[in-house]
C-alpha cells in the first residue's frame, strides 16, 4: 500500500467531516511538556478528546450491534479504506497523532493478536515510515470487544527516536546473529522492554509470535498481556514489546489528590502521554512517571522473563 492512499485517506475524512477537521486542527496547536530522565524522556500531551479512552469501562460486554469498530455502528461520517479482505483502515477520531489510523477486523471477534503476528509485522510492511501497535485486552485496549490494531507515523514515538539509546546500554540480555539481526531486553528504570532488530520480515514475526506467546505461558493469562509497536525504519524491521502485569495503576483509581486519569497504552509505554484531564498535564512528573509505569510493566526480578527472548533466538 502506498503512502499516498493514507494522506489520501485523510484528506477525504477530514474534508468529509467538521469534527475530525476540529479534533486534528486542534491536535496540531496541542500543549506539550518534556519530561527527562537523561539517556530517555517521556513527552506528555494535554488531550481532552481521549478523557472517553482513558476512562473506558473495558469490563463491558459488547456485542456487534453496539460496536462502535463494527460497520454500520461507526462514528459519524468515518470513512473505510480497504485494506485487504479481513481489514479496513480507519482515521481515529480522538486523535493522538498527527496521522493517527486504527486497523479494524472485518468480523466482531475479541482482541487477540495470537495468529496475527505476521499480518502485523506485514501491516510494517505496507505503510513505510509508520509504526503498527497493538494494545491486548487488559493492556490499554479501550475496545478489547473487536480486534484492532492502530498506527502513526514512526517519528512521533520517542521511543523509536532513542533506539540507538536502548541498543547502546542498559539491556538485562543480548544477542546478536548479524550485523542487522538483534534481540535484546532493556530496562530503563520504568518499563521493560523487549526490543527486535531485524532486516528480515519473517525473522521479526516469528521472533514477535515467540515472545508473545512465552509471556502468554509464563504470566498465565488468556491472551498475552503486552503492547506491542512494529515499524520498518530504512530497511530494519523494529519490534517494541512492553510485557504488562496491569491494565491500570493504582494512582487511577485514587480518590484523593494522588489520582491521575492515565491508563497506560502503547503511546504511552513509547513515550506518549495523553492527558485528558489538564490537572493530570500539569502536575506529573518523573517521580509519578515511574510509579505508574513500573506498576503496569513486569518487574525486571524475575529471571524467567529472560525465557521469552531466549526461546525466539533459539
């Protein structure tokens, strides 16, 4: 798929409707603030379109008649490009990024990525200079009902931006085939993360499936719990997965002054955070970064998290 058929696709739905010209006009005049913690940073955002994500009641049943994922139930005016037989191509309508898509299953089945590997890592494939994520059912999905997958351009993420960063110190583990393939493990002080470095399409889906599917059998949980990013960057597919033991941290569910509307996702574990509360913006800092996102992520103690990564390079 060409590059074209995405700004194609954007200009159609922004010129189609007043509230994605409003929501991505908006989105480009956005407060930002940077917050550093060195060798990394995380960059929060004041967004209050996505207070309806952050505060998803993801215990809901619901079924296709009531799924907003699902055609015919959509939001008003979104426009479908397809993609291949089981996918279409939506723009989100509570944006993130500037470019923000969700990549919707045809048929109203669970979120599950077990199986869907390669067509992820395939999804890299046919939108260069995009990154394809994936937030599993207890890890950030606000629509764990339908499967979906989301994407925006890579050069938004800052994790992506610190590659060199994550490759050059602080790895728990690391192996190397090549000179282009590379596994290793990372943990900088907030989130663990499993990184991929490969110029081969088959090598970073089946290394992605393997890892998936080890911290499925480890945490013993139904699907595996985890954010996953793929990219393909001059020529190198970049795996990101953020192994998860909670869909929410306690400072969520606070009632006093320690509560903050963040319900860590992909955006957020690469280095993204949308607020939707302004009080959130403005007082967060790297003290509550850590306690958030080291509730959420698995805890680097545990020696079998290295079973995972050592079981896809085998």
């Amino acid at each position: 798929m060409a590059k074209y058929d995405i700004d194609a696709l954007m200009d159609r739905q922004l010129a189609a409707s007043e509230h994605y010209r409003k929501v991505f006009g908006d989105l480009a005049n956005i407060r930002t603030r940077t917050v550093d913690f060195c060798k990394f940073h995380y960059v929060l955002q004041y967004n209050p379109c996505r207070i309806g994500s952050a505060t998803a009641d993801t215990s809901k049943k619901v079924v296709s008649d009531d799924c907003f994922l699902c055609e015919g139930h959509r939001f008003p005016g979104q426009i479908a490009l397809k993609y291949d037989e089981q996918y279409n191509i939506l723009v989100n309508p509570f944006p993130i990024f500037r470019k923000h898509l969700t990549i919707v299953d045809n048929q109203h089945v669970a979120q599950e990525i077990v199986g869907e590997e390669h067509k992820m890592v395939q999804m890299a494939t046919d939108l260069p200079g995009y990154t394809v994520f994936y937030n599993s059912r207890s890890s950030g999905a606000s629509a764990p009902f339908h499967r979906h997958f989301q994407a925006c351009e890579t050069v938004e993420l800052p994790i992506y931006q610190q590659w060199d960063a994550y490759y050059n110190g602080g790895k728990i583990f690391q192996w190397e085939a090549d000179d282009t393939d590379r596994f290793w493990l990372s943990y900088d002080g907030t989130r663990l993360i499993y990184m991929i470095h490969t110029k081969h399409q088959s090598t970073a889906a089946t290394a992605t499936r393997a890892i998936l599917r080890e911290l499925k059998a480890i945490m013993l949980t139904p699907t595996p719990e985890a954010n996953v990013g793929v990219a393909l960057d001059g020529g190198i597919y970049k795996v990101v997965i953020f192994p998860r033991t909670k869909h929410r941290p306690e400072e969520y569910f606070a009632t006093d002054d320690t509560h903050f509307t963040i319900s860590p996702g992909f955006a957020d574990m690469a280095g993204i955070i949308p607020c939707a509360i302004e009080s959130d913006f403005n007082r967060i800092d790297k003290s509550r970064i850590t306690s958030i996102f080291t509730q959420v992520s698995l805890p680097p103690t545990d020696q079998s998290i290295l079973q995972p990564i050592m079981r896809a390079i085998v």
